[in-house]
C-alpha cells in the first residue's frame, strides 16, 4: 500500500509566518526604544505641550464614557471651541480605543509605542516595495524609527507627530500603485491631528509624483496623485467639513523668518550634542534628527551606485528637499525655497522649517539600503557580515541617542484642583493647566492654543461674572441638565427675555426642546425665549459632520468597488506563487 504524500503547506502559511515574523520584530524594537515608557506606565507629566495634548485627549474621552455622546465640542478649552473641527484633535483614529479602555494617559504611552512599531514595519514594507532585501530593507526601517526625532518631539508632548509613522506606508502604498490606499493612509493623518505630518507627507508625494512623470514621461503619477487627494479629502471629510469655517474664522498665520545653518542641520543628523548657538528661536527638539554617520556613510555608498541611479534618484530629491527647506531663510531670505513653499495655503501655517528634516531621515534611511544590497551583494560572505554588523551597530547607536528623551515625559508631576460640583469657567493664571482644569470640571478661559480663539465668557473668578446662565431682562433660571453637547433650563419669564450661557457661541448650538432661537450675543451663546416658563434645551448638531460622514462612506463604498477586481488578480497571482506580496 502507498503511503500518501505529506500534506504541503498552504501557499499563504509561509506568508503568515513571515508577517507574523515582521509583526513580532517591530514591536521588538518598539520596546527597545521606548524603553523609559514603561516604568511608569498609564502616568505622565504635563511639562511643555503635555498639558495641553492631554486636555486634547481626556475631553473626547470624558464626552464618550461619561456622556455617550459623540466628542464634536470642547466646552473645557477657551470658553468653548470645536473639537473634532481643531485641527489637532486626535480620535479620529482606531487607536481612539486604548484611550476608551485605559484612560487618556495610558492610551498615549500606548500609541507612542505602537506607532513606533507601525514606523519600523511601514519604512521595512517601503524598502521591499522599492526593491530593496529583507536584509537591506532593515535600514530604513532602522533608521527612520529609530531616529531622535520622534522621541525629541514626543518628549515635548508634540503628539500630533505620532503620524509621522504613516509617511513610508504612504509612500510604499503610492509607488505600488495603490492611490486609493495612499489616500486611505493620509486621511488616517489627517484623523491623528497630524497637520504636518500630513502636509509634509502630501508634499513628498507630490514632488515624487512629479519626478515620476518627467522621468517615466507619462501622466499616470499626477492621476494617481490626485486619486490619493480626492480618497484623503473624502474619508477625512468628517474632520475637514469642521476644521475649514474654524480656520476661516481664526487664521493661524505665521512669519517665514526663521533659518537654520548649515552647522546646526550637521549636528541635528549626526551630531551628538543637544544645544544650539544663541540666537535661536526653540531647543533643540525643534532640530534634532539623529541618523548617525553609519547609515550617512552607507547612504553615500548606495547613492554613489551608478547602476542604481535610477532607483536611488527618488531619494536623493527627497533627502535634498528635506535638507533645503530644513535652512529656512538661511538659502535667500524672503526668496529662499522655504519662503516660497511657505506662501501657499497650508505651509502659510506652518513654522520652524528644520521640522522638514523627517524627509531627510527617511531618504536617508532608503539610500542606506541601497548601500546595503550594494555591499552584501558584491561579496555574500564577508561583506555580508560587515554589512550586518554595520545594521547591528547603527540600530545600538540611535537607541542610545532617541529613546532617553523619552524620560523627559515624567519630568514634571501634574497638579490637582478640587472637582466642581457643576461645571464652571475658570480664569487662571497658568494657561499650562488646562488638563488639571478640565479634569476638576471646569474650563480654561487662560488657554495655550496656537489658533488664539477669541474668548468672550468670564470666569467664576473674575470681576462681572454674572453666573453661568443669567436671563437679561429678569426672571428666573436654573441649568438642569449640562453636558458637553446638551444644556438644559428651566426658565420663567414675564416677558420676551434673553437667556445668557457663559459659554462661547458656535452656529452648531440649536433649541432642540422648548421655545427660542440661538443667537450670537456679543461673542456668548444666547437664546430669545417668550414669556412664560418652559423647559429649554439647546444641543450642539453639526450638519457638517453628517454630510462628512456620508462622504466618507461613499468614499469607502466606491473603494471597495474599484478594488474588487484588482484583489481578485492577486489572490489569484498569490494562489499560484509562494512570494509574499508583504516581503
């Protein structure tokens, strides 16, 4: 009798095994570098932008938990502003879950941790996507999430550069011929508060797109471009509907004076020190992007391959865009390259041109695996050794430069204020509170916020105040019911009579329950009411956010559509074929 065959793997377990592999290794690596997180998991300081992050964090979550309602308004911030409509709000995201489970503190150390690892996986996918080896592809991902410059801004409590780990998925989805998952990527971004990282990330997709066209002479790049754009404007459309009239009505428009020279851009990549010379406006978070001479030098050596011109040219304009813009006005004052980008809508916003230095790392990084296939392949076996050993000691090197900065989160312990009753505006002196304040339920009118909203209430502690609701013309009312989104009274009246809430007016405010109608009372939310008593409820309904919604679904649906067919080839290409389409 014939013994029968032994059963062969199935095509996609060699597949899972290695995904399964990557997964395992980012993650790995992402503890190694994050390292100072974990010895004081779920507490955090609120030193420099903490605080204010923190508050970004804990209203969403308070709004959801204590509230069930969805987290459109901050009544805690400057009397009260949009929150999903501020640009750098950030739960708009999957990861908004560990914030729901664990709290806002918890929730961030465990972001910071995961999108490190999304970094290092993201930067290996770009490499193999590019050609790159499983071997050479560890240099980019190495080097661009292992760079100081995410954990220089982390520890500043710049947590709207956590999407920075979408950049080399992006990319990799756009030179695959995927705009639609590009898009998809950079709508993500936009969702995590990420202004620049999306911005930046637009910008390299853009200049690549364009590169693409003249050397491939075809204008498939700049459709695919603006497939990207228009699949990111949709499924962001639920933020974007809100951000754009929040803008309008509060530009936030900023000089393009600064410069950096070339000594400090020299120190920022390979430099060990942590100071710059007099004269600068910010510390040296603002400029740090430590790669290290190993991968600067196996950059140099992959971009000097005059056989692989052509597929190290991409970067070499990337790392040059990113180095020329990184000089500010030091390239020609008010002509320089930064000057000019920094005309156009969005860059108009923007400030400290050295944060342009991220397109630098990643080129960087992308140049260094070119050096490294060019090493190990001219030479499989020693070269290849020094090769690993080179990755070995660039990957130890950034890890003790980055991830110390980290220690830096649990510098300053935060403060406690006694919890109000009922929510109450507060006037303080320290506008670094706010996420002390709006925990002890109340709100910060002295706020830190970069779109300087023009703050009408008045606060418990200040001369005026006439209370939280006050009737203009007298009569009697008392808040019976107050949450983020809903505000409800009881009012008595003998005749036609103006209801006052203390509390930032917004067209998004509507009488939902009872008589009147909301109007703009000298920057306050009021309401004309009848005479008689009644039972008056105002809530916040934003039709914006409903017509974004539906964008976005369709946008999702037409998708799916257009996606069918093309999985269909590669399952059926993957059916037949062993080869990852991942690795």
């Amino acid at each position: 009798m014939t013994a029968a065959p032994p059963d062969r793997p199935a095509p996609g377990d060699g597949r899972l095994r290695r995904l399964a592999a990557l997964t395992a290794a980012s993650l790995a690596f992402a503890a190694v570098f994050c390292w100072p997180l974990f010895g004081s998991l779920g507490e955090v300081g609120v030193q420099r932008d903490w605080d204010q992050h923190l508050a970004f964090h804990w209203v969403p979550f308070a709004t959801v938990t204590q509230y069930a309602q969805i987290p459109l308004w901050n009544p805690f911030l400057c009397g009260g502003m949009p929150m999903l409509g501020n640009p750098q709000s950030r739960w708009l995201t999957p990861f908004f879950v560990l914030h729901l489970w664990g709290g806002p503190e918890l929730g961030l150390e465990l972001e910071i941790i995961a999108h490190i690892a999304l970094a290092w996986l993201g930067a290996f996918l770009l490499g193999r996507t590019c050609g790159l080896s499983r071997l050479a592809a560890l240099a980019p991902a190495t080097a661009f999430a292992g760079s100081s410059y995410h954990y220089l801004h982390l520890a500043e409590g710049h947590l709207t550069w956590l999407p920075f780990a979408y950049m080399p998925w992006i990319l990799a989805a756009a030179s695959s011929n995927r705009p639609l998952l590009a898009g998809a990527g950079l709508a993500l971004a936009i969702g995590e508060g990420g202004v620049y990282p999306a911005t930046y990330t637009g910008l390299a997709l853009g200049v690549l797109a364009l590169y693409g066209s003249l050397a491939g002479r075809s204008a498939r790049p700049l459709a695919h471009l603006g497939a990207t754009g228009a699949m990111a404007a949709c499924l962001a459309a639920p933020k974007l509907l809100l951000v754009l009239p929040l803008l309008a009505r509060n530009p936030r428009l900023t000089a393009a004076r600064e410069h950096t020279s070339l000594d400090v851009l020299v120190q920022a990549l390979v430099g060990r020190g942590t100071s710059v010379p007099p004269g600068y406006d910010y510390g040296f978070h603002e400029y740090g992007a430590y790669v290290g001479p190993i991968f600067l030098l196996l950059a140099m050596y992959g971009a000097s391959a005059w056989t692989l011109k052509r597929r190290t040219a991409p970067w070499l304009i990337l790392f040059g865009l990113g180095l020329v813009l990184s000089f500010g006005g030091a390239l020609g004052g008010e002509s320089s390259p930064w000057a000019l980008l920094h005309r156009l809508p969005l860059f108009a916003s923007l400030r400290a041109p050295s944060r342009f230095l991220v397109l630098s790392v990643l080129a960087v990084g992308m140049l260094a695996g070119f050096g490294v296939d060019r090493l190990a392949r001219e030479d499989r076996g020693r070269r290849r050794a020094a090769a690993v050993a080179l990755l070995l000691t660039a990957a130890a090197d950034l890890a003790l430069m980055g991830p110390p900065h980290l220690q830096n989160v649990f510098a300053t312990s935060g403060t406690s204020l006694q919890r109000s009753e009922s929510f109450v505006q507060l006037d303080d002196e320290d506008n670094r509170r706010t996420y002390a304040i709006a925990r002890a339920n109340m709100g910060a009118l002295n706020c830190y916020e970069p779109l300087q909203p023009t703050v009408a209430p008045i606060g418990i502690n200040e001369p005026g105040y006439r209370g939280e609701q006050y009737l203009l013309a007298g009569g009697r009312v008392s808040r019976v019911e107050w949450s983020p989104h809903r505000l409800t009274y009881e009012t008595s009246s003998d005749g036609p009579n103006t209801l006052v809430i203390n509390a930032n007016f917004d067209r998004s405010w509507q009488v939902v329950a009872g008589r009147g109608r909301t109007f703009d009372y000298g920057g306050l939310l009021a309401v004309e009411i009848p005479p008689g008593p009644q039972r008056l409820s105002v809530a916040y309904r934003s039709t914006r956010f409903t017509l974004g919604v539906m964008l976005a679904l369709g946008a999702l649906v037409f998708a799916s559509l257009a996606t069918r067919s093309r999985w269909r080839s590669v399952r059926a290409r993957l059916a037949a074929s062993t080869r990852s389409v991942f690795v």
